[in-house]
C-alpha cells in the first residue's frame, strides 16, 4: 500500500490557541478546567468545562463570515488554516483535484440549532429562521468551508461516530491515500458544545463530572474518585500526504501512519462493553495492520475519560492485547487536562501521540491520587508528571457512544 505521513498539525484547544501552546501545556500538566462562562449554569448539575480561553472570532473572521458560521465550523477552519501553514504546500503548485478534505464532528452545529429553536418557541410562532440555520448546523459543513476556501477539489465528507469520529475521519484520509484515490487531505475534527444542550444533556445521561468543588482537578481517569468526565471543546486539524509526495516537496514529516483499526461492541447505547471486546479488538486490527507485534509499542494515548465504567473496560483490554508487555508501556489520557473534546478528542489526541513520538516525551495523566483497585495497579498511567523516554511507536484510541471504536498506529518518522 502508498504509505502515509502527517506533514502539518494545527490545534485550537482549551490548553491554547494553536500546536505550540497545546504541547507546552500537555508537557506541564496543565488542567484546561474552568468555571463555565458560557451561560447562567445556577440550574446545572455542572458548572465548569474545558473551554476555549480568550476566543474572539474576530480575530479570525469580519462579522459577516462569522454570522453565517457555527463556532464548531470555525474552530475547524482555524485549525486546518494552522495545519496548512504548518505544512508549508504551496497552493498554487499542488493539484487541488487530488487534495480532499475529510472533517469530524460529533454534533455539529448544535448551539446554532439550540438557539434558532429557542427563538421559535419564545416568539408568536411565526418561522423567523436564518437563512443560514440549516448550512450552520450541518456536520458536514466545516469539511465544505474548508474546501472551498483553499480550492480543495478532492473527496470532501463528514464521519459521524460519537466520540470516535475524528479518529474514523484520519483513518478515511489515510485509506482514500492508500487506495490512490488522492495525494494529500485536510483531516481531523472539531467540537462547541458547551452550552445549555450540552451540559445538560450529558448531565441527563450522567455522564459528567459534578465536583463542582474541585473543577480544576475534577478530570481524573483512572482514579477511584472520578465521577464523569469533564466536557471540552475545540478543533485538531491534520494533513496527511502520500510518502513519495511529501518527499518530492522537501516536506518536513512528523510521523507515518502505519496501522488503523475499526470496529463495534454490539453492547450498549452509551456503555462500554464490561470486559473491553471491543477496545481489545480494534487495538489488535491497527497493531495487526501496521506488521507490529505488541511489544513494538512504546505508547498509548488511551480514551481515558474518568468515567467509572468506560477505564476499567480500557484498561483490562490492554492488559489481554500486549500481555506482560502492558507493564512496560507508558499509558496516559490527555483529557485529564483538555477534557473530552467528543467527535474532536481523536484528532486532538492524535496529534498529541504525534508529538509524544517526535519528542519522545509521554504527556500525563493528571489529577490522580486514589488507587482504584478494579484497575491494574502495575500499569504505568503516566501519573501527574510527564515522562521522558523513546517512543518508536504510539498507539491512539477513541470510543463513542452506540459502541464506535478506533485506533491508529503511529511510527516515528525515518531519520
């Protein structure tokens, strides 16, 4: 198969506002947590989130454009706009009918429909919507504005698997490379779901955090403490490019893609499959995909979401995948710092293992400090503190609800 390589990164997180500010604040274990600014949260189980921290669309977008653009579509466009530069192509030399465009999105435009409803209901009735309420709320539309602003005439959609679903949009990009179908995309995903509709609802489903109390540290995977993960928001934006291409170029290349993996529980609408079937399966396809045997990986970026189920099942699944090897392993969930990002946590995460492979740093796993006895205590979590050591390999995982799971292999670039 054509190989595969990630030649530009951009980030918009609640650890920064671009790549270089995200992996300064991973390294120093940083919490993104803070006190919702949002809307009144008095009613809400939960008052605080990972949010963006000084957003101003202006900077980026005159007022006209942002009207027309949900915050999801936008955080998308400022990332991919970081991953261009990053990866140096020149726009008018490439051939744009081989540059496609595949983009993320759990729920999309989902303040955009909130408010245009909200608006409806308190009004007299009569149907006042935007002419633009239907383009700013579609899943789809930030892979399109994304397109048409750089001309990018190549495969061009949208996957959807819950918290899965900018992990199926990198494996998409790289299969549609593979398969000779294009030579570059524009990949990852993006997410603005805090507000009235996303707080609450994961409150309904509790699957939140609601220590209040302790927001800054209240993303605890692993801990026997934790209680729900702590809802985040941003984008990740990769370009991913065939080998020989990037090399003609003079490109400068992160890391290879070397495996992927795809696969259901069959199990549950939001719950993780008990024993980690199908965690344990899909690790297996990506490790399996990319000719490695277990003990080749050096690094897990895990789903890791703190909630009391869903890393008990993880943890037991990586222990039957890589054996006495998952002792020797550095494990660690980045969303103890950024919190889950949903359909955006796979690009942010990695882009995360990424920079673990390119600076052989393994970022932490903050917020610990009560063993939980139903995890394997001689797993190294990464614990508080990040670790240095020789990463070759990282393996990314991300599960959503309906029981999507993906993952992906990560090898360090050749010297």
């Amino acid at each position: 198969m054509r190989r595969v390589v990630v030649t530009g990164l951009g980030a918009l997180t609640p650890l920064g506002n671009n790549l270089h500010e995200y992996w300064e604040g991973l390294k120093n274990g940083v919490s993104g947590s803070v006190m919702i600014t949002r809307f009144d949260t008095e009613k809400f189980k939960t008052k605080f989130a990972c949010e963006l921290k000084g957003y101003d669309s202006s900077k980026f977008f005159d007022r006209k454009e942002a009207n027309k653009i949900d915050p999801y579509a936008q955080y998308a466009m400022i990332a991919a706009d970081e991953a261009v530069k990053d990866s140096k192509l020149d726009l008018d030399k490439i051939d744009k009918d081989r540059v496609g465009v595949i983009w993320a999105s759990g729920v999309g435009g989902i303040e955009t429909f909130y408010l245009a409803i909200k608006q409806y209901v308190l009004g007299d009735g009569t149907p006042r919507f935007s002419p633009f309420f239907i383009p700013r709320m579609i899943s789809d539309i930030a892979a399109g504005t994304i397109s048409i602003k750089y001309g990018f005439r190549g495969p061009n959609f949208a996957t959807i698997s819950a918290c899965a679903s900018s992990t199926n949009a990198i494996i998409d990009a790289v299969n549609y490379i593979r398969w000779d179908k294009a030579d570059i995309f524009v990949t990852g995903g993006s997410e603005a779901s805090i507000n009235e509709p996303g707080i609450g609802g994961f409150n309904a489903l509790q699957a939140l955090s609601t220590n209040n109390a302790e927001y800054m540290s209240a993303s605890r995977p692993f801990d026997k403490t934790r209680d729900g993960f702590v809802l985040g928001e941003g984008a990740g934006a990769l370009i991913v490019e065939e080998y020989e291409h990037a090399k003609s170029r003079g490109a400068k290349i992160y890391a290879e893609f070397v495996g992927t993996g795809m696969t259901a529980d069959a199990f549950h609408v939001t719950a993780p499959h008990p024993e980690g079937l199908g965690a344990r399966n899909v690790m297996k396809l990506a490790i399996q995909e990319a000719g490695l045997k277990p003990e080749d990986v050096d690094y897990i970026n895990v789903h890791g979401t703190a909630t009391p189920l869903g890393d008990i099942s993880e943890t037991k699944a990586i222990v039957d995948v890589f054996g006495e090897h998952a002792y020797k392993l550095n494990i660690s969930s980045t969303k103890s710092m950024t919190g889950h990002l949903l359909g955006a946590a796979g690009a942010v995460e990695a882009i995360a293992s990424i920079l673990a492979v390119v600076h052989d740093i393994a970022p932490p796993t903050i917020n610990f400090k009560v063993p939980d006895t139903d995890i394997d205590q001689k797993l190294n979590l990464t614990l508080n503190k990040a670790q240095n050591r020789k990463i070759n390999f990282a393996v990314s995982n991300t599960f959503g609800f309906g029981g999507h799971n993906a993952s992906v292999v990560i090898k360090k670039a050749e010297a």
